[in-house]
C-alpha cells in the first residue's frame, strides 16, 4: 500500500481510516470556509450602504477641512497681528509715560515759577495763608528731577534762583508765623491764634505747631485754674460749699481741660491729620498734674490732712485711751470730699482715655502699632501725677475712713438706749446706718479698691468688735450658759412692758437686737448692692455727659 500525504493537512495517509480522517478535517475547514463566506456575503450590502454614505460625506469633509484650513491660517495672522500691535502698545505706553513725565515737569516748572513770584506778592501782602500755600507746593516739588530737566535745558542757573528764592521765602515765613503766634498768644486774640496754628503743617512744622498751640492750651489753663483757687480761698467757712471747695476747683479744672480737648480736637485733626491728638493731650495732661498738685497742697493745708493722718498713725501705734482721741464728726467733711475728688478724677481720666483710644483707632491700622499706642497710654493715665496723688490720698481715706467707721460704732454702743415703744435699741440702727453711711461713701468714690477695702473693714468691725458687744450682753443676761429658749421667749414678748435689773436689761437688749440682726444685714446688703449698680450707671452718664 502506498503511503501518501497532504501538505496543507500535515497528515499522513497510510490506510483508508487514515483518509477517512483527513477527509473529516478537511470538510470541517471547508464548512467553517464557507460559513465565514456567507458571513462576508451578507455583509456587503451593509458595507456598500456605509461605502454609499461615506460617499455623499465626501463634499462635506472637502468643504470642512477647507474651512478648517481657512480658520487655522486666520488664527495665525491674528496671533501675529496681535503680537506686532502687542509690542506697538508697549511702545506707545512708554511714550505715553514719557509724555506724561514730561508735561508733570513742565507743570512742575510752571508751579515752580508761579511759587517764587507768588510768594513774594503773598508776603508782601501779609496775605501768609496763600503764601504758606505756595512754600507747600514748592516743598511737594522733586528737586532732583527739576534740576535734572533744567540741566537738560541749560537752565539751572535760573532754576537754582528760584529754588534759592523760595527757600529765603520759607525762612522768612517760618520766623513770621513763629512770631506772629507768640504775639497773638500773648494778646489773647484766640482768632490769629488759630490762625497761625493752620500754617505750620503747610510749611512741615507739626511738631513744632502742636508743641506751642499745646504749650498755649496750658496758660489757658493754669492761668484759670489760678483764678479758681484764688476764688476759692475766698470762700468762708460759713458757706454751703466750705466743705467741698477743693473738689469743686478741681472739677472746673478737669470741666475745663475736657471743654477744652472737645473743641480743639476737630482743629488738630482737620490740619495736622488723626494721631496728632495723643501729643497735644499729653503736654496738657503735664499742666492738669501741675495744677492738681496746687490744689491737692492748698486741701491738705486747709483741712488740716497731714496733721490728722500723724494723729491716727500715733493713735494706732498707742494704746487704747492714753492720747486724746481723734473726733470723728472732724474726719466727716474730709472724707466726703476726697470721695468727691476721687470720683471727678476718675471721671476725668476715662474720658481721656476715650478721646485718645478714639484717635489712635483712626491712625493706627496696623496691630502692632496699635498695640504700642495703647500700652503708651497705659502709661500715661497710670504714671501721671493725679493718678499718684490721688492714689495717696485714698491709702490714708482708707485709714480715716476706717477709723470713722471704728470710733462711730464705738460711740453708737456706748449711747445704747432703749425707747418706749421701740422694737429694738438704738445700738442696732445706729451701728448699721455708720456701716451704710461709710459703704455709700466708698461706692461714691469710683474706685474698685477703696470698696472691696471698705467691705473688709466693715464686715470685720461687724463680726468682730460687735459681734463681741453682743456676746458681752449675752453673757450679762445669761451668767449661768444655759439658755431657757421659753425664758427667752417669755423676755421678748414682755421686755417692753417691765423695768427690769441689769440682768433682764441685757437679756431685754439682746434678745430684740439678736433678733432683728439678720433683716436688717439683708436690707444692708441689697442695698449696697443697689448703691453699686447705681454708681456703675451714674459712671456711665457721667462719661458720655462729660
């Protein structure tokens, strides 16, 4: 048997099994053939329908693509004619900012020109506003760049006249207003005061404007303050004011430095510009200490002050009763009238701090700056002269102020009477109308420190030396230690009724006392506590009043 193969099959064929295989595989490939033609076949009508419409796309795409041509070459001359205008524009912006250089020199020139003959026609008219008016301009002018132009030109010799020119003219005006200032200062004439206080931010002298406008401020015044303290030591003892003199002439000083700020304060800043307030207000604030220190020396010396501090140092260094003793209806007057004093000065002082916080948050934008501002401040209101003074002078009211209150409930006990009809002893509201009477004095005073010393003083003189006052009647009236509560009780109701020993006197006295006690400290207390939030009030409106 031969043997025989097919190339395309890789199959040997040997036997008839042998091509009966490869006929299996052969017709298998030759199904899958023709499936995959008739596939083909079918498809080609689809494929010519898309042929077809590709076909009829074809002038649309031609004429797209020409567009697109046409756009893409118009893209590109714009880009270049954007950027040849784009470097034209430079151009001309520079020659427009040298145009522009060059008619502010020329307008320079013109100012510069217009200055030096307007000056002088100014001043020889004495017309110094518009005079100072055209030094401003000339001071504004770049100088530099004027003689660079001139130099340019060949006209320096004659632009150095005029700047030499001018300069002579802003001498002369300076030594004008200084001494046209100082003449109306010292005529009084108010008008050409401020007058001449508008031209020196013209001719760039703030400071030294501000430094004699505050200097003038400060003779008005001491020169007023003197007239009140002279008027004052006219003033006899039998007149209703005696008594509160020196805490008037003080409240006409701080009435009259705040009258002062408020009307001059739209003067400084409309000229000089915000933040110029602080200096002004710390030169006057080195008069009000001058001024508050005469006076605080014409009250010590009048009220005797330092004469009755030596007495209660020597008394609390003594013992009890082997020196005469301070009377308190002597101390009465004083201590309402360094509460007076304490609380204009406090007035005075917030209303400062609120000017000047005014004017540092209009000129001070920055934090810090701020910051700084106001940490000045701090240290002006705090180491000023009136805040020292009155500082000592309320660290000895409180020593007074305590003994008053001491002596007073001392003197209340020992002229502890009962009266007919009367639910209790008269210890008990004398001893707390002292208390409410010093409390009100110290809550009058405006100041923190004195109450809250105040407060301890009276609550210790209330558990202490009265509370020991009771204790003594208690043990009077009850020897044995014992308290029969029905005894008590029957001693209440009939204390009134009966004349009893010094026993049943002290259980009479101390059981209506002991008994009422506790109403009258609550009344006591919101009182005070009323007497406090009116203060605060009364501090409100006197801050926005003043």
């Amino acid at each position: 048997m031969s043997t025989a193969s097919i190339p395309d099959l890789n199959i040997e064929i040997n036997s008839v099994e042998d091509a009966k295989r490869a006929y299996e595989i052969y017709a298998t490939k030759e199904q899958k053939l023709d499936s995959e033609l008739h596939s083909f076949i079918e498809q080609h009508d689809r494929q010519d329908d898309k042929v077809l419409s590709l076909l009829k796309m074809m002038p649309q795409l031609q004429l797209a693509h020409t567009d697109a041509q046409q756009l893409s070459d118009m893209i590109a001359f714009t880009s270049a004619l954007a950027e040849n205008i784009s470097s034209k524009v430079k151009q001309l912006d520079v020659t427009r900012s040298r145009v522009l250089e060059c008619m502010q020199r020329v307008e320079d020139i013109l100012d510069l020109k217009f200055c030096t003959d307007g000056v002088q026609t100014a001043l020889q008219n004495e017309d110094y506003e518009q005079a100072a008016a055209h030094i401003h301009r000339f001071l504004s002018l770049d100088k530099t760049v004027l003689k660079k132009s001139a130099a340019d030109s060949n006209e320096g010799s004659s632009l150095d006249e005029a700047f030499e020119k001018l300069h002579e003219a802003e001498t002369q005006l300076k030594a004008i207003v200084m001494r046209k200032f100082d003449e109306a200062v010292r005529d009084e004439d108010v008008a050409s005061v401020e007058r001449f206080f508008k031209i020196f931010p013209l001719l760039n002298q703030h400071n030294e404007g501000l430094k004699k406008f505050s200097t003038y401020l400060c003779s008005q015044i001491a020169d007023k303050s003197q007239k009140n303290l002279k008027a004052a030591q006219s003033v006899s003892p039998s007149d209703k004011r005696w008594t509160v003199k020196y805490a008037d002439i003080a409240t006409l000083l701080f009435e009259g430095i705040a009258r002062i700020i408020e009307i001059h304060q739209p003067l400084v800043e409309t000229y000089y510009g915000p933040g110029r307030l602080f200096s002004v207000i710390e030169v006057i604030q080195k008069e009000c200490d001058r001024q508050i220190k005469r006076v605080f020396d014409e009250f010590k010396v009048t009220r005797e002050f330092f004469k009755k501090s030596s007495s209660l140092q020597q008394m609390n260094r003594t013992p009890y009763r082997t020196i005469d003793r301070l009377d308190p209806k002597e101390l009465d007057s004083l201590l309402a009238e360094i509460t007076i004093l304490s609380t204009r000065s406090q007035l005075y002082l917030r209303f400062i701090r609120r000017r000047i916080l005014g004017d540092i948050e209009i000129s001070s934008p920055d934090v810090k700056k701020k910051a700084e501002e106001i940490a000045r401040l701090n240290k002006l209101l705090k180491e000023c002269e009136l805040s020292k003074l009155m500082h000592d002078l309320l660290g000895t009211y409180v020593t007074m102020e305590e003994y008053f209150m001491r002596e007073s409930i001392h003197k209340a006990v020992s002229m502890d009477t009962i009266e007919e009809n009367a639910l209790t002893s008269s210890m008990l509201d004398d001893v707390f109308f002292i208390a409410k009477k010093c409390l009100r004095r110290a809550i009058s005073s405006s100041n923190a420190d004195i109450v809250c010393a105040m407060l301890n003083h009276a609550t210790s003189l209330l558990q202490a030396d009265f509370f020991e006052v009771l204790n003594e009647k208690l043990k009077l009236g009850f020897p044995s230690s014992i308290l029969d509560f029905s005894q008590a009780y029957s001693v209440f109701q009939s204390s009134l009724q009966i004349q009893p020993s010094d026993i049943d006197k002290s259980k009479v006295e101390f059981l209506p006392n002991w008994h009422f006690q506790a109403p009258v400290i609550s009344a006591r207390q919101e009182s005070s506590e009323r007497q406090l939030s009116s203060a605060k009030k009364l501090s409100q409106v006197g801050d926005s009043a003043l």
